[in-house]
C-alpha cells in the first residue's frame, strides 16, 4: 500500500489555505498536491492526477462546497471546513470523513487526517502491513497480548474500551480483556466508522449504543460519560443517523 495520502485544499481565502499547507508540512505522510481559491481550476487536478482528500470550504462565492461536491464524478473522500456550526449535520449526509469548524487548531486538524488515513488504509486490506508485537485488525477481529498469551477478540464482540494508564480493558459480550497498550494505540487499530472516542478513558462500538441520556452513552448497563472536548465530534457522528 502507498503509505501516503494525496491531498489538495479548496477555499476561497488565501489566509485559510496557509494555514492548511502548513499543516499540512508538519504530518509525513501528507502529500498537499495542490490548492485552489477558484474550485473550478481543481478539477483539472483532480482529472489529471489522483487525489485521496479532498479540504473543501462550504462558503464560497462561486459555488457551495455542497454543489461542488455533488459535480464530481467518484470524488475522494472530503474533509469539509467552514466558520459556521450549523452545517455540520448536512456534511455528514455527504458522506464526509470530518468537519472542521474555523478556526482548528493543529490537533484537530490531525485528528481528522489520522481518521482519513485509516479509511484509506481499511480499503486496501490486503496490503495492510502486520507487526507482531501488538494488536492487528485483520478482517475484523484483533489478536491481543494478554500476559503470556495471544488472545483473537472478535471486533462484533466488543462493547467499549475503558482506558487505565497503560493498560486498557475489552468489554465483549462475553468477557472482560485486560492488555497492556494506551488508548492512542488502541484507536489506531480500529475502525474509525465503527468505533468512537467519546471521554479521554473510553472508546465505544457505535453499534452497541443502546441510547444517549444528556451526557452519557448507555450500552447495555453501563453508562459510560462523553467528555467535553469529544461531544462536538461525536455529536456529529450522531446526527448522521438521527431521524
């Protein structure tokens, strides 16, 4: 697998599309290809070369991110920007990987390219390099170090991931997991459309949500707290699926 993500940037402000070429310098497997205040000179790049992520503004003068979007044929995935809150459901009806409020700090902005890589990587498994000393994803399921064992657990199994230092607990359906990794680590090796961090101490399978109550998840009878710098994020995840 090529081990980096092809990239350009749309917006209609020169000043905001520094900021993104210069974040983009600081992550190493980000190549910016190219960036645009005018969204029509990009699709010249996009028919000549491929590109995996797309930073696409939502207001701009010539045309909506939204219509610019809905123009291209087979687009890649898209990581929206804009100053305003309220657009942020809608993006995700676009199928979009993230959606940057102005102004993002750095972090934020890596987190949402951490999320666009392991998509990228997640469409090619058969290229997804294996190490041996740790957890793997490997056609949903992880093998886990537990002391002198490796245990296979199942990523259907798993109900939510409750951090402890160094060490992290697997609640499955069937049994308690304890292993000896941080919650960094373990995040990278799952799926980010089916697990989500919501509290600096828990991950949670999306699909085992069983309801929200003000600011707690409830999977089964547990309720596990969503922390405030993660309730903006997963509350955009949330309203993707809302009725």
């Amino acid at each position: 697998m090529n081990n980096e993500l092809s990239c350009i940037a749309i917006d209609d402000e020169q000043s905001e599309l520094d900021i993104i070429s210069e974040f983009c310098t600081r992550i190493r497997y980000l190549n910016l290809a190219g960036t645009f205040t005018n969204p029509f000179e990009a699709v010249r790049t996009l028919n000549k070369i491929h590109i995996d992520l797309i930073f696409l503004d939502i207001q701009m003068p010539q045309i909506s991110g939204f219509e610019f979007l809905k123009s291209l044929y087979n687009p890649p995935m898209i990581i929206f920007t804009s100053l305003d809150r309220d657009n942020a459901f809608e993006s995700f009806e676009y199928d979009a990987v993230d959606y940057l409020v102005k102004p993002f700090p750095f972090e934020r902005f890596t987190r949402s390219v951490n999320k666009a890589f392991h998509l990228l990587k997640l469409r090619q498994p058969e290229e997804t390099p294996v190490k041996a000393d740790s957890g793997i994803l490997q056609h949903g399921f992880l093998m886990v170090k537990v002391e002198y064992s490796t245990i296979r657990i199942n990523l259907t199994d798993i109900l939510y991931i409750e951090g402890l230092k160094d060490y992290v607990k697997i609640y499955t359906e069937g049994k308690l997991v304890l292993t000896k990794t941080t919650m960094k680590n373990m995040l990278e090796k799952l799926p980010p459309e089916s697990f989500f961090r919501v509290h600096k101490s828990y991950i949670v399978s999306v699909d085992k949500i069983d309801m929200i109550e003000n600011s707690r998840i409830v999977i089964g009878n547990q309720r596990i707290p969503i922390g405030e710098s993660y309730r903006s994020s997963f509350f955009s995840m949330v309203g993707k699926n809302l009725i």
